[in-house]
C-alpha cells in the first residue's frame, strides 16, 4: 500500500470526537456549556486522579461505578494526566474564566436585582460575558440572564482549534466509560487535528464505501500517510451500496437503542442515529454498510448524549440531508440550540421544530409533539415526541418521554387519532440530575432533591398509559442502553431483576395478553409494514 493506492475505511476504525481531549458530546460545543463543564468536571476530576489514581482504579473496577466521576486509567499513567491538566488550565483558562463569569452573574443579580430596571446592573456584568448576555426578570419578577448563543459561537471562546478525532482499529464493542475518562495517546491509534466542521472528515467518511487516493486522504486530514495511518485502510472492496429500499410497503429497521430507520419508495427517515461498528466478533447488528447511500431525514428527540451522537452524526453527514431537531429554551444555559450547533457543525439544513409543528414530504410527514420528564424538572425544551405518518402508516417514537401527565396525551390524541406502532423508552430508573446536569449549577444540588429529580422514563404504568390512550396494533421497548457498544456512553448494566427489564416485560406481557404484537428490542430487527 502506498500514497497512491486506492483504499478504503475499514469497517472496524472508530471515530472518536474530541474536544480537548474529551469526548465530545453535545454539551462540549456551545461555548458556554464547555465552559462550565471544563471547570466543574474536567479539571476537578482530573486533579483527583492525579492525587489519588488508585481510588479511581478500585472504583471503575465496580460495574455499579462505571458512570461515576473516576478515570479509567492506569495509575502509571497519572503523570500524562498531569500533563493534560496543566494543558487544559493553560489552553482553556478564558473558558474557566467565563465559567467564573456565569456564576458571578448569577450571584450578583440574586443580590442586586430587586424588581427595579436591570439595565445600572449591566456594568456590573463580569468582563468575560459584556456583550454576550441579556438581563432579564421572568413574570414573578425573578432575575435571570439569556445568553446570546450565536455571538458566543463567534467569538474567540469557540475555539475549532480544540477539535480532535482518534481513529483506532477495535475488535471488540468495550471502551471506556466516555465522560469521565479523557483520551491518551495510544499505541497504533491516530489522533488527527481536524474541527468538526471539516469537509475532510466527510472524504474519511465517504472512504467507508468509496475508494479513496491513500495520499489524497493523509493530505486532507493532515496527516503523514504513515504505517500507523495505512492500517486504518484496506485495499479490499467493501459490499457494494446498499439500494434505496424498493418496497414494497414500509420497512422500519432497528440499529439497537433509540435509532430507528424508516424507509418506503420515496423516503428514508432515521431517528436518533447511532450506528455500531462492524469488527466480526460479538452480537449481531446493523452497520454503515446498512444504510442508504442517502438519508433524506435525521430526526433527534433530545439533546442527550445517547441521542446526539456526534461521533455518528459526523460520519453521517455526507448522506444527510436535513435534519429535524426540537427547538430549544433560547439563550438558557441548560438548554442550548441544537440547531446552532449542528450548522455549527457543518450540518446544512437543521429545522427546528416547537410542538405540533409538522414536516412534510413525498408519502408522509412528522409532527412534533410535546415530550414530559427525564430532564430532572429543568426547563429544557429541546425535547419532543415524534409523530412519523408514511405511506398510510402512523408511528409514535416516543424516545424517553415519561407520562407522567396523562392528561398531556389525551389531548394531543384529541388532535392526532390513534397510531399503529409505538416505540417507547422504558429507562426507568434513570441517574439523578446531577449525573448529566450538576457542572451547570452554580450551588450544589441538595442530595434529597437530587434524587428525586431523575432522569427517568416511563415505567410499566406509565407506557400502559399511552398504550390505553393511543390503541396501537404494535408497541415496541426501545432506547433501554442495553446494547454493549452502547455502554461506553450509557454506563448501563442490566440484570433479569433490573427495575427497567422488570417493567418492560410487563408491559411485553400485558400487549401480547390484548393480542398487540410487543416485544423489548436489542441489538437489530427488521419490521415490515405491509403496503396500504
């Protein structure tokens, strides 16, 4: 193999993002979300594994500790952890500076904002966030800030130079706990200086199922066309391009956790794409090599990191077409724009969606619908249902909504009718609030409350509920975290006696006791819904 061999991808090579060494998930790219996440996670939790490592060791040791704050290293590696900390202050010193800025304002106006005009206030504004916020007071006359999230983008606190991607052969689905463990330099792994945004990483992409100039490739990414960089590649075609499904009817295709491909003559809509790797060992599953060359609808439910999954959204841009997101809190720190980041990301055409809004293409439509629970009782709003009519067939994909209002569904039953199939989540003991959320809070979460305020789904009750309410012919568990490429971002291990698996194979039971086809699904499925 040499420069000018024509190669392509091999089915093994993992993409992992980056963002200063840590994986990037969607709370990573807004600047002001990275920024609160670097000072009060990344740089605490390093600092604890560079004193004590050995902790760190014990603890992931433990399954039930995997999502926990420990970095799954080995001590002898505590001095390149050292070296990434004093990188990290370094390099990101003005987002720990901003980071600083946001709890100081919130401080200040909690003192100084009395009801009176907020605009004296705006000099007192901390120097890293002038020009960046608006002060204002919510209808009890509480004071609160709205960031000004494009600007944030475009200033120097954006920073595409932090942009990583590691690419490493793998033969098998483990990896480490993803977001509390950052990336080292490993043996026979590469890691290119590429931002996101790139057009290159497209060419990588595309290299999957098209052959590329070896050369060609090391040129657009950067990179030494060395021995390490050729070994990604093979000179062995892959299986041609799958065709665009012909029919008949709608073929809905099942890649494990929330992703779900529908396909009919005309249209091809995925949700929540997270697309496992092929390296011929483990359970059986769906790949790139099964998807269409072109997807004309990507559709995300919410803005978790097993929902938006940049590490597949990136490989899947080039086939992409639009993709449909909920819109989101505009300016609040706890809910950015995901469609500013995914045009941020190089993504063409985001459309963002609020309730009952509605798309239309050829054969069909999807229609947002409100989605209640698993944010821990923050006002996020980029969350929705998905209501996906094609070719005369209706799917509810439901995500990790948890009814925990009937009375929401009723109505909106009032408006759309009864569905054929649901899928719905059933993650019903989910982590507290703070798992995902606590480096946003500028005073520690009272442990009590905490723990209340999880991130759940519905339970066996609760999807009954939508069951009762919405008289499907189907209904299908989905988004449980179970499969094992998933647990790298999930942190999920579940046993027969497992809260979740509990539930679900009661809700299993009681739909095929009413003669509704149900089952928990895991790893890939085919379902056929026959022509109308």
């Amino acid at each position: 193999m040499n420069s000018s061999s024509l190669v392509h991808l091999k089915q093994n090579v993992v993409w992992e993002p980056l963002v200063n060494r840590w994986y990037a998930w969607p709370y990573l790219i807004p600047p002001a979300t990275a920024a609160m996440y670097v000072a009060n996670h990344h740089l605490k939790i390093m600092q604890s594994f560079v004193r004590t490592p050995q902790v760190h060791v014990e603890m992931v040791k433990n399954p039930a500790m995997m999502g926990g704050p420990f970095i799954n290293h080995d001590p002898a590696r505590a001095g390149e952890v050292q070296e990434l900390l004093d990188r990290t202050r370094r390099e990101q010193a003005d987002l720990v500076d901003l980071a600083a800025a946001i709890k100081a304002l919130g401080e200040m106006l909690a003192a100084e904002a009395t009801g009176a005009s907020l605009e004296p206030l705006y000099q007192k504004v901390p120097p890293p966030l002038r020009g960046y916020v608006e002060l204002v007071y919510d209808l009890e006359h509480r004071p609160h800030f709205r960031l000004i999230e494009a600007l944030l983008y475009a200033s120097p606190y954006y920073r595409p130079a932090s942009q990583q991607v590691a690419l490493s052969a793998r033969d098998g689905d483990d990896r480490p706990f993803a977001l509390s463990t950052p990336r080292l330099d490993t043996s026979g792994d590469l890691i290119v200086d590429v931002p996101f945004a790139s057009a290159a990483l497209d060419d990588l992409a595309r290299a999957r199922s098209t052959p590329q100039p070896l050369g060609y490739l090391a040129e657009r990414l950067g990179v030494q066309p060395s021995e390490a960089f050729g070994r990604l590649f093979t000179e062995e075609a892959p299986p041609p391009p799958r065709p665009r499904y012909a029919g008949p009817g709608v073929r809905v295709r099942y890649f494990g956790h929330a992703s779900v491909l529908v396909e009919s003559r005309s249209a091809s809509v995925m949700f929540d794409p997270l697309v496992p790797y092929k390296h011929g060992a483990g359970m059986a599953r769906y790949s790139f090599d099964d998807l269409p060359e072109t997807i004309d609808y990507v559709v995300i439910t919410h803005n978790h990191q097993d929902h938006v999954l940049l590490e597949t959204l990136l490989q899947l841009r080039h086939r992409v077409k639009n993709v449909v997101v909920p819109a989101s809190n505009t300016g609040s720190l706890a809910d950015p724009s995901l469609r500013m980041l995914l045009r941020t990301l190089g993504f063409r055409s985001v459309i963002s969606l609020a309730d009952l809004e509605k798309v239309e293409f050829e054969g069909g439509s999807i229609t947002t619908l409100p989605f209640l629970g698993e944010h821990g009782d923050l006002d996020v709003h980029t969350k929705a249902v998905h209501l996906l009519h094609i070719e005369g067939h209706s799917l509810l994909l439901a995500a990790d909504s948890n009814n925990i209002e009937p009375a929401l569904y009723a109505r909106v039953h009032d408006l759309v009718g009864d569905v054929e199939v649901i899928f719905i989540g059933m993650e019903c003991n989910g982590a507290p609030m703070s798992w995902l959320y606590g480096p946003l809070f500028s005073k520690p979460v009272i442990r009590k409350n905490d723990q209340t305020r999880r991130l759940d789904g519905s339970d066996c009750a609760k999807a009954l509920g939508l069951v009762d309410q919405f008289s499907p012919q189907q209904v299908y568990v989905y988004a449980m975290g179970a499969e094992p490429w998933l647990t790298f971002i999930s942190s999920i291990h579940y046993t027969e006696e497992s809260r979740p698996i509990v539930e679900s194979n009661r809700l299993v039971e009681e739909c095929q006791r009413r003669g509704i086809r149900s089952e928990r699904l895991f790893g890939c499925k085919d379902i056929l819904l026959e022509p109308r």
